[in-house]
C-alpha cells in the first residue's frame, strides 16, 4: 500500500457518512422509503447542489414539500400538469435559476420519465460517460417540451434560459458534471456506508467518475492526484484513474470524505497549523 493511498484509507475511516449526510444533499433521498420517490428526490438534490449549502437547503425543502403534499416525489410527477407545477414554484429561486426554470426543469422529467417508467432505463449505452450522456439527452428533450406547454417554445436545449440549461451540463460538452455524476454515485453505488442508495443496476461502482468540485480538485492536486488545473470532464476521469489503482472496483469511494474535508473547512488550500494538524493527508499535502 503506497503512502497516499494509506492517507486517503485513513482519511475515509475517520468520517462517519451517516451523521455526515444529514448536512449533505444526499440526506433528501434518504427520506423516502420507496426506491421510485428516492430516485427523483436524488435528481432534484443533485442538480440544485451548487453554491453554500445554506442557500440551496431551504429551495429544497420548498421543492420537496410541494412533491409530499401530492404523495411524494414519484406521485407528483406522474400527476403533475404545465398549469399546476408553474404555480407551485412561484416565488421560488435560486442564483440565476428562477421560478419558471425549475417549472420547466420539473415538468420535463415528469415528461421524460412518464414514457420510461423512471430515470434509469433513459440512460445511454456504454460507459459512464455515454450513459449519462443518454440520460442528459432524455431530460432535454424532456425541458424542450415541457417549455412549449408552459407557452414558452424553443427550437432546441440551447434557446432555454441559463437557469435551466445550467441543471443539465453534458459530458460531451466537456463538462465535469459534477452535480450528476454526484447522482450517479448515488444511485448506482452500494457498499454499505449508509451514504449512497445502490438503486441501478445498469452500472456498476468501478464504471463511475468522481465528482468534481472546487473542494475535491483542490484537494486532488494537493496530494498528487492530477495536475490538471480545469474543472472538466478529463480531469474528473484523471483523477478516477488515480483513485482506481488503489481500489478497482470502487474508486469513488473516497469521493464523500474528500468533498466533505472542503465543504467543512478542513481544508482551506494552504498551510494553517491549527487546521492541517487534524487532517489525515497532512504529510503529503503540497501546500
């Protein structure tokens, strides 16, 4: 076992996923009991899980409490309609995505999931990148239709305001995605640490690419996972292939205790004693 790879064990062990997850977004999935409302929880989680948590936490609630109301996630959009979802997130908003975004957001899963049954049979062939390439093509499609029955029709994805096309990044587009490939650990992956659902079965955990965020490519580069400075697509598969040798099958399991040593202010990119001293990969660190 290398060095790093015995810090970042280290790292793993000491952070408890189920305390931790009750201030993650993942926390909303978790509380359904039914696989069809945690699969469409997961996706309204992920893709509204940008900025500080403070900001997006009560925009999720709100979402959730119009989805309960209805019977929860699954049953308010199979049921949902153009007229009642724009009025249920009236006065909504978050950073440049409005009332009328999540409006066509929403109302386009429903779309796209109607037909389907849910989310996972809408994924691609392929790879991870091809699949949720599949995926991100279906739900388009979907906000493209759902903008023409709210009265506002485009020719295609790209016409849609920013505060929608921004919830759908596209690996092809070179994006790391990182709010969907979030998703995708959650629903696909499954080793028991009461964090991620396990719910697909279409992937497997060694298919998966680590989600990247300002935290985790910072902390990536500080211990020599990639030198890569962009926050894209290749760079979240460079540091996938770092993690995959030294564990095959489950590369991202390191994932959820390297975003959360930035998220809790464990790690702030530089050298502060008082703040390295507790962290596991302090001996390696290049700061």
């Amino acid at each position: 076992m290398s060095a790093l790879q015995e810090h970042l064990e280290s790292l793993v062990a000491s952070v408890d996923g189920v305390a931790r997850r009750q201030g993650d977004p993942v926390a909303f999935a978790h509380r359904y009991a039914r696989p069809e409302d945690q699969e469409i929880a997961a996706l309204f989680a992920a893709v509204m899980a940008f900025g500080r948590v403070s900001l997006f936490w009560p925009v999720l609630e709100r979402i959730f409490a119009v989805a309960d109301a209805a019977g929860g996630p699954a049953a308010w959009l199979r049921a949902v309609d153009a007229r009642e979802v724009e009025a249920s997130f009236a006065g909504v908003s978050y950073r440049w995505t409005r009332a009328e975004d999540l409006a066509v957001f929403a109302l386009g899963v429903a779309l796209a999931t109607r037909t389907s049954g849910g989310l996972e049979p809408l994924l691609g062939d392929g790879p991870v990148r091809d699949a949720l390439g599949g995926l991100v093509d279906a739900l388009r499609e979907g906000a493209v239709r759902a903008a023409a029955d709210l009265g506002r029709p485009v020719a295609s994805f790209e016409e849609l305001p920013l505060g929608v096309r921004h919830l759908l990044p596209h690996p092809r587009q070179g994006s790391a995605c990182k709010r969907l490939n979030l998703f995708m650990r959650w629903m696909v992956r499954d080793r028991g640490d009461g964090v991620d659902l396990g719910l697909w079965t279409r992937l497997s955990s060694r298919d998966l690419v680590i989600p990247v965020d300002t935290h985790v490519l910072r902390i990536a580069r500080l211990v020599g996972l990639t030198a890569r400075k962009d926050g894209s697509w290749r760079t979240a598969e460079d540091i996938t292939a770092a993690l995959r040798k030294f564990d095959a099958d489950d590369p991202v399991r390191f994932d959820f205790a390297l975003a959360h040593l930035g998220i809790s202010g464990g790690c702030q990119g530089r050298r502060l004693p008082d703040v390295c001293g507790a962290c596991a990969l302090t001996t390696l660190c290049r700061a």
